[in-house]
C-alpha cells in the first residue's frame, strides 16, 4: 500500500489545525465582546463553508488564485507562491474550509463565560492580552479541545475543496480521501478500503478520546 | 474625595432609564447606595471604575479626572485600579486561592501582601483550594482579599453579603469594617439590607430612576435618630400573632428573634417582611452578667 | 441625664427624664417642638384623684370605650390631650368596677417617656 496519501493527509490536517487555532482565537474572541454592527456580517461569513458545498468553494477559490487572475499572478509574480494545485494551496483552502469548526466552539465557550471574569481581571489593571492568556482561554480548556479535533477530523476528511484546487498529484496533493476515490475508480476496493479502514478508525479514536476528556458525553447519559 | 457627575441612557428590562446623577463622597467614607433593583446602582460602580462608559459627565478623583466627556478623558479601567467585589466573586476557576491572589499583584509589586491577606482574611488553610470547592462565605473572603492586594484607594461592594447566610454575613460585616479601617479605604457599598447599612456606612444615598432622591448620614437616614430612644434596634418583622387584645410582633433583629407587644393601631401597619424600628428608653432594659 | 418638662398643646405638662444632655442633643432647647410617646402597656388607671404616689404625669379622662379580653383589657379615653390608649389587666378593671364613661386618671412614669424631635 502507498502510505503517501496517509502521510499528506495528516501534514494537512495538523498544519491547517495549528494556522487554525492562532487565528480563530482573535477571531472568536472579537465575535464574542463586540457589539459592532458588522458582526452578523462577519459571523454568517465564518459560518458559510458549513452549509456550502465544498465545490462552490473550491471553485471561487480556484478561479482567484489562477495565475491568470489579477490575484493569482500577484501571489506568483511577488511572493513567488502558486496556490493552485500545490500543498499551500491546500493549506488555505482548508483553513477557510475549517474555518467555523475552530471559531464557534472557541466562541462558545467565551461567551458562556461570565463577563465578571474579565472586568475583575482588568480592574486589577491586567491587560486584555494578559486576560485572555491567563483567565479566559485556561477556562474554556473543553472548547479549546473540541476546536482542535473538530476541524482536524473535519480536514481529515474533506474531498471536494482539496479535489478542485489540489486536484491529485502524488506526494504534493493527493490526500487520502482522494487516492480512497482513484482506487474505488480503478476498481481496486482492497486498497480503498485499506484507506477508508485507517481513516474510519483514527477519526473514530480522536472523537472518542475528546468525549472521554470533556466528560459531558458519559456524565449526561449517566443521570 | 470622589465627584461623580454621570448621565447615561440605560436599557433594561423595564425599558428605557435615563440616569442622572451627581455624588460626593469624602475620602476615608463609608458610603452606601440604596434603593431599588433597577434604580442605577450597579451601574453607577461600573461607571466609577471604567466598565461602562458615561453618554456624558465627569468623574473626578481627588485631584485626577478619571472621565470628562468634554475633554475626551476616559482613563482605561486597569489604570483605574479599584477594588471591586462582584457580586458573583468572579473567582478565577483556574486558579487556586493563592493564585487568584498572586494574579491581582501590580509589576514589581512586593508579594509579602499575600500573605498578610490570606492571614488577615484567615484563608491560610484554604490557600491551595480550588474556587469551586469554597463555601459562599469563604469564596467571598477570597474575592474581597483579591480586590485588596493592588493596595486600592478605593473599595467597591456589590451586594457583596446578599447571597450569604445571616450568620455569615453578621461576621463578614464585621470584617469588612475591619478592612475599611485597616487600609483607609474609602468604600462604596450596594445593600438592601437597612440592619447592614446602618452598621457599616457613615453616608447613605438611596437611588430611585437614576436619581440621587435622598442622602444622610445612615442613622439620620432611616429616621433612627428621631427618638431620644436609646434602646433601639432595627429589623425585620417575621410574624404578627393577635393575642387577646394586644399583638406580639416578632421582629429579628441580627441573628436574635426578639418580642415586641403592640397595641392594634400600630400592628394594622405592619406586614412580614417590613424593615421596622425597636426602640425602648435606655432606663428599662435589665442587664445581667452572663 | 436630664429632666425635660414639655408642655402639650392643652397646657398638660409632661415630665421625662432622658440620658441626653443639651450638649449632647441640639434638639434639646427651651421652646423647641418635640413628640412624646409612651407605650399603651406603661399607662396605669385610677379612679382615686389624689394620690400620693411617685408618678409624675397625671391626666384625667373618661372611658369612651373598653375591650375585654381574657387577661387584657383595652381602654381608650379621651381626655385633654386627645385620645389616649390604656392596657391594664381585666382583673384591676373588674376590681376597679370600670365601666365606659366613667371618669378616671392616667399615670405614666417619666422614665417611661419618649422625646421625639
């Protein structure tokens, strides 16, 4: 079996999980505080890749990031990066792929916190940074985890994104769900379900192993 | 000496309160605001220490303008630096007691007042507790200890005993007196509770609409002054019993349930649940040693 | 400590003694306005009008009405200071022979009367 597409698949998921979580956190806590005008504008903007088809996505992005395009030459003729069909380019799409599953449970949990929280700390004269690294994140510990495996099981597991800009070139951006689609195309169903196994299982173990940790799952089914 | 002069338009669930306020309180004081939930109290803290923002007006610190909406002064509200006890605690569940006292400590700041407060507020066994596991009455020694480590000028309350029992509170009443006088604060207190109010506060405002309506010093205040009267107590009317002609009021007073008997023209004015004064000439009670 | 005597709008006078001083309570001025209270409990009744005995407030009245209870009895009577509520036992009425508009005398003690600026 190629174990490439494994490889490739879980160097995107952590590499997009990681650029995820650095700028959800701004995100998500400015979403949570503010009571800008804009913010229904910008929160349906975080929450758009949920509901859109993964094509649609791919396709915009796809068309923007073109060496053809003003953009796309941009990126190419300036910083010298080629967004289409290249691993960066999956790492982006993935990140605003992923994008809602990091922000809202990070959102969440900074919103169910009491807003007494802060104020107490700011009239202790700390800073909003110093807050929101020592009171406020170590608080919402549970959100922070389901942030994390949310959008790293949901970058495991994304095909129509990667397939519209990454297309399937071995090593650079053939991800497992791609290679499980060429296998089942070539009619080759062990090497497919060798895939498919790996990854049912390992998402199987991730999710697990986060229900476990949080403890709401066992603690509500046991009353 | 603290000058506040606030205007702002609040939004609550009765609608729209247009507050409208304006305070003095001397240095060193004891100060309570009064009045009814909704009447701008909480608000007017927030104002005070820069968690809300004025539409309009000034606040002036001794010699330092905290707000001047004219000016463009708005001092940010760490640099406020006051002591203000929620009503929640807002306890930090991450940390332990200590931590949550280690947190409120300025840069440079010298930790030895750690350990006088954890000392002073008798915390030292509970010091490596988490919030979670402190009983109502401990959490708010930790909160009010907290509050206490920046070494603030100014100290404020919020309810901060209502949630507790009255034998918790009587004690914390005390403490807070304590601390009131330990390190010269100048407080500003909300309470319901007149018993509290008349033990603690020099000055009473009561606020009703965003209104300053009446202010005294706490005595003066809720009209104990107007008897010569020295035996006089206020409390809370717990039950009306009709007995032959008379009444017997049960009234409590601090944690002690005492009897009152009234004549039926002043029992028809009282409900369970009035705050009321007992009073008796200094020349009747008998007093024996225990 | 002092002794105050307060005259009521009638003309009865009033004698009371108080642990305050004029130092120690402005209210306390020759001409100042002042209330006085006394508990219905406190009030004695008597029909004799000269009595040699160590209670400084005295008025007449009569009985307008009277309440009967089992221990207690509760009189109300008008007399020059307006209406005036006592509280004696039922046993001292019935000794007494008290009945409605008979004519009798109030007593309070001045350690029991107090001064209301």
């Amino acid at each position: 079996m190629d174990w490439q597409p494994l490889v490739l698949t879980f160097k995107l998921a952590v590499v997009t999980t990681a650029i995820l979580f650095v700028i959800s956190i701004p995100i998500a806590n400015w979403l949570s505080s503010t009571r800008s005008k804009i913010r229904p504008v910008l929160e349906t903007l975080v929450s758009m890749p949920l509901v859109l088809p993964p094509t649609v996505l791919g396709f915009y992005m796809l068309v923007a990031f073109s060496p053809e395009n003003a953009f796309g030459s941009w990126l190419n003729e300036w910083l010298g990066i080629r967004l289409i069909f290249s691993f960066e380019g999956l790492v982006v799409a993935s990140v605003i792929y992923s994008l809602p599953f990091m922000v809202q449970p990070i959102q969440a949990g900074l919103s169910s916190l009491p807003s007494t929280l802060k104020e107490a700390s700011y009239t202790m004269g700390k800073s909003k940074m110093t807050t929101l690294l020592k009171i406020l994140l170590p608080n919402i510990k549970p959100s922070l985890l389901t942030g994390i495996v949310l959008s790293f099981a949901h970058t495991v597991g994304e095909f129509g994104v990667v397939l519209m800009i990454g297309g399937n070139m071995p090593g650079k951006t053939k991800v497992a769900s791609i290679a499980i689609y060429d296998e089942v195309e070539a009619l080759n169903y062990a090497a497919a379900n060798s895939y498919s196994l790996i990854l049912f299982s390992v998402t199987f173990v991730i999710l697990l192993l986060v229900y476990l940790t949080n403890g709401g799952y066992f603690k509500r089914f046991a009353q | 000496m603290i000058r506040l002069n606030l205007k702002k338009t609040l939004k609550s669930a009765g609608g729209i309160m247009a507050l409208d306020l304006q305070l003095t309180i001397e240095k060193g004081q004891f100060v309570t605001l009064f009045g009814e939930s909704g009447a701008g109290k909480t608000s007017t803290l927030r104002m005070l220490s820069g968690l809300l923002k004025p539409d309009s007006g000034t606040i002036k610190v001794g010699e330092t303008t905290w707000f001047d909406s004219h000016k463009n002064i708005d001092l940010k509200t760490q640099l406020r630096k006051v002591g203000y006890v929620f009503q929640d605690y807002a306890l930090f569940p991450n940390m332990s007691v200590r931590q949550n006292l280690e947190y409120a400590l300025q840069k440079n700041q010298d930790r030895t007042i750690i350990g006088e407060l954890l000392e002073f507020a008798e915390l030292g066994e509970l010091e490596q507790r988490k919030p979670e596991t402190l009983s109502g009455g401990q959490k708010q020694r930790v909160a009010l200890a907290r509050a206490l480590v920046q070494r603030p000028e100014i100290l404020i309350l919020d309810e901060p005993l209502s949630a507790l029992d009255l034998k918790m509170r009587i004690k914390l009443q005390e403490y807070l007196l304590r601390v009131h006088k330990k390190y010269k604060l100048t407080t500003i207190l909300v309470s319901h509770d007149i018993g509290e109010i008349v033990k603690l506060s020099d000055c009473v405002f009561e606020l009703q609409n965003g209104r300053v309506i009446k202010k005294g010093t706490a005595a003066d205040f809720f009209g104990l002054n107007k008897t010569s009267a020295k035996f006089r107590f206020s409390g809370e009317v717990l039950k009306i019993e009709k007995e032959d002609v008379i009444y017997v009021i049960s009234v409590l007073i601090g944690n002690d349930i005492i009897k009152v008997v009234s004549d039926r023209t002043e029992a028809n004015d009282l409900r369970v649940g009035d705050q009321v004064l007992v009073a008796s000439k200094a020349f009747n009670p008998i007093i024996q040693k225990l | 400590m002092s002794i105050v005597c307060v005259q009521v709008d009638s003309g009865e006078k009033f004698m009371s003694v108080v642990i305050d001083t004029p130092e120690s309570a402005p209210y306390m001025i020759k001409g100042n306005k002042v209330n006085v209270l006394f508990k219905e409990m406190e009030v004695a009744v008597t029909t004799q009008k000269e009595l040699d005995i160590s209670i400084e407030n005295r008025i007449t009245g009569n009985i307008t009405s009277m309440e009967e209870g089992v221990l207690l009895s509760r009189l109300v009577l008008e007399t020059t200071i307006g209406e005036v509520i006592a509280i004696i036992s039922t046993m001292s009425v019935k000794q007494m022979g008290l009945v409605e508009k008979m004519n009798v005398m109030i007593m309070v003690k001045l350690n029991e009367i107090i001064l209301a600026p």
